[in-house]
C-alpha cells in the first residue's frame, strides 16, 4: 500500500546562480490525484566565491571538478541541515535534491551535477533522492527537461508552463503526449550584462527599458540553428559561454541596448516557440518578476492568458517539483517522461540514499 501523504523538502539550484532554493512540500493524494502544499520555503544565496566557481567549472579538469564535487556536497548538506534545523521539520520521508549542473553534454552521453554524492544522506542524517538526470542519458535521452512531468501532475489546468531560469523551458500536452524542451537563455545573459552595470540582475528590466533593439544582433540570434532544431532539445551553460556571448559582444552597441535587444529575443523565440498562440499561459521562474519581459512577451501573445502565480509558487516551482520527482521515486513510478526528454523509454530516475 503507498503512502497518501509525503513530508518531503525539495532542494534546487539553478543556472541562473541565484543561490539554493529549498521548500518544505507537503503532498496529498487521494484517487489517483495529487495536492501539494509549499510550506516553509527559502533561497541561500551563494558567495561570491562559489558563484566564481561554479561559473568557472565548466573549465575545470577531472580532479578539480571531484573536489569541487566533495565540497559542494559538504556546502549544500550545511544548507539543507540549516534549513530542517531553523523549521524544525520532523518526520521527513525524504530530501529530494536536484544538486547544481556543471556539465550537460548529451550529446555526449554525459552530464554532471555535484552535490549528488551519496555521502550526503549520512551528513544530513535523512533519507535522500538526488541525481535525476544521468540516467535518462544513459537511456538516450537529454537528461532534461524534468519538470514537465510535474507540469502534468500538478499544474494541469494550463494550457502551457513557461518557465523563465537560467534559461526559459515550457511543457504542454500534444496528441497525448507531454511535450517540452529548452527555448533559450533568460537569466543567464540578462544577469551577465546587469552584473557588468554591477547589478545582481535587471530589476524588473528597468535597464532593458531604457535601450534600443539592434536589429542586426537581434537577427543574428534569432538565426543560431538551436531554433531550428526539433524537440526534444535542452540547453547548457556552454550554448551561453561558447554561441550567444560570443555574438552579444562582437557589437558594438552599449549594454542596456544589448539588455533590450535580448529581451526581444527571448519573448519573440517564446512565442515562435508556442504551437497555438491562444489558451492558458502559467509563468514561473525569476523571469516572472522581469516586468518588461512579461510586457513583450504580451506583445507577441496577445490572444494567450498569461497567469503569474503568488511567489512562492513563482520562486518554489523547480523545487516543488524535484520534491514530487523524489517522491515518484520513492513510489517506483514513472518521473521521466520520453516524449520529452527523447530517452528510450519512459522510466523512474534518481538515486536513493539512505541515511
């Protein structure tokens, strides 16, 4: 008999280097039907040492990257027992961790995140399910996106979920399917250029505001051949370090122009992106808060409802929903989906942990 309700917390550290969310998740299910609610929640925000080196690992060298490895670990069990301490959480059927991405090359057949070590049970002293993306690689898929299959349990009143991180992913259902793949780099370009104006990010794309489209950047992104490629698709840190930068610096134009033009590309890449331009449109992510964002994206969706939600689901979403991938783990149920991620089939990910 599987349990009916899980008291789990869901831990989450994004390409965008905001910091780690975690939130206490309380699930029901009743009837094949899932609830949840976010209890307590918060973000640790890195140093600025470990912003630098999570920035730089992508470089880094085999034995470099172990040790990062261990460290991070240590970091982050510091942080999740931190956080079970100050809430007093009791009774816990599991830590369910994402752990932070430096390498996801599958294409390859590789992808990497720290903090997965599975020492990092004993150091918590609770039961965890991390490490969600190697196997689905292993099985010939992207090893990302995951969230959709969270997007489907839990949020199936819309039409579409856009998620606005590091990078902007959505998920919607087709012919039965669930559908969802990477569409381009958000946060991880708006927050380099604001962190040039020595801004953490472009509150509410104030800045973006102020500039000017250049139209021959803008052409130049829209025209990367990652848009033209079909789902299943996933992006990294390397399409930013290695394509997109690369192209945003070569012109010459100031930065709040750049800010403005990349702002364009992204709402317009979101639109092309979206196969019916009508329905229900949930937002989530830090680029939910990026007013200007959210106004061009309108431009281009002018016939779409675009709903942004209260704010802890808006900054709580990833790791509500790593939380639900930890719990389908634990109930041995499916929490990869292959008409996403294009794996050989179906299959319940993650590596169990006990304390």
């Amino acid at each position: 008999m599987q349990n009916r309700t899980y008291n789990v917390v869901g831990v989450m550290s994004g390409t965008s280097l905001d910091g780690v969310d975690l939130a206490h998740i309380y699930f029901t299910v009743e009837n094949g039907k899932w609830h949840f609610r976010i209890l307590e929640s918060t973000t640790v925000p890195y140093t600025e040492d470990w912003v630098n080196r999570l920035k730089q690992a992508v470089d880094f060298p085999t034995e470099e990257l172990m040790l990062l490895n261990e460290e991070y670990t240590a970091l982050l069990a510091g942080i999740m027992t931190d956080f079970i301490q100050k809430y007093d959480l009791k009774d816990l059927d599991a830590v369910c961790s994402h752990g932070h991405t430096i390498l996801h090359q599958p294409q390859n057949g590789f992808t990497l995140q720290i903090g997965n070590l599975p020492k990092i049970a004993h150091l918590i002293g609770q039961k965890v399910v991390c490490d969600f993306r190697v196997q689905d690689v292993k099985l010939g898929g992207q090893g990302a996106p995951l969230v959709p299959i969270g997007d489907r349990i839990l949020f199936s009143a819309f039409d579409y979920c856009l998620n606005l991180g590091g990078f902007s992913n959505v998920s919607f259902e087709e012919n039965g399917n669930r559908i969802a793949f990477d569409i381009s780099p958000v946060n991880t370009v708006l927050n380099f250029y604001a962190n040039i104006l020595n801004l953490k990010y472009d509150d509410k794309g104030k800045v973006s505001r102020t500039g000017n489209v250049s139209q021959e950047l803008l052409r130049e992104l829209d025209n990367l051949d990652f848009y033209r490629k079909k789902h299943p698709k996933s992006l990294g840190f390397e399409f930013v370090k290695e394509i997109v930068l690369p192209i945003l610096e070569k012109h010459a134009v100031p930065i709040e122009d750049k800010l403005r033009t990349f702002t364009e590309h992204i709402a317009f890449q979101t639109a092309l992106a979206l196969p019916h331009k009508t329905g229900k449109l949930l937002v989530t992510g830090g680029g939910a808060y990026n007013d200007f964002l959210m106004e061009r994206m309108e431009f281009y969706l002018p016939q779409m409802e675009i709903e942004i939600p209260d704010p802890k689901t808006i900054e709580f979403k990833e790791a509500l929903i790593f939380a639900l991938l930890g719990v389908l783990k634990l109930r041995n149920e499916v929490n990869v989906l292959a008409s996403v991620t294009g794996a050989e089939k179906n299959h319940s990910s993650g590596v169990i942990c006990e304390k």
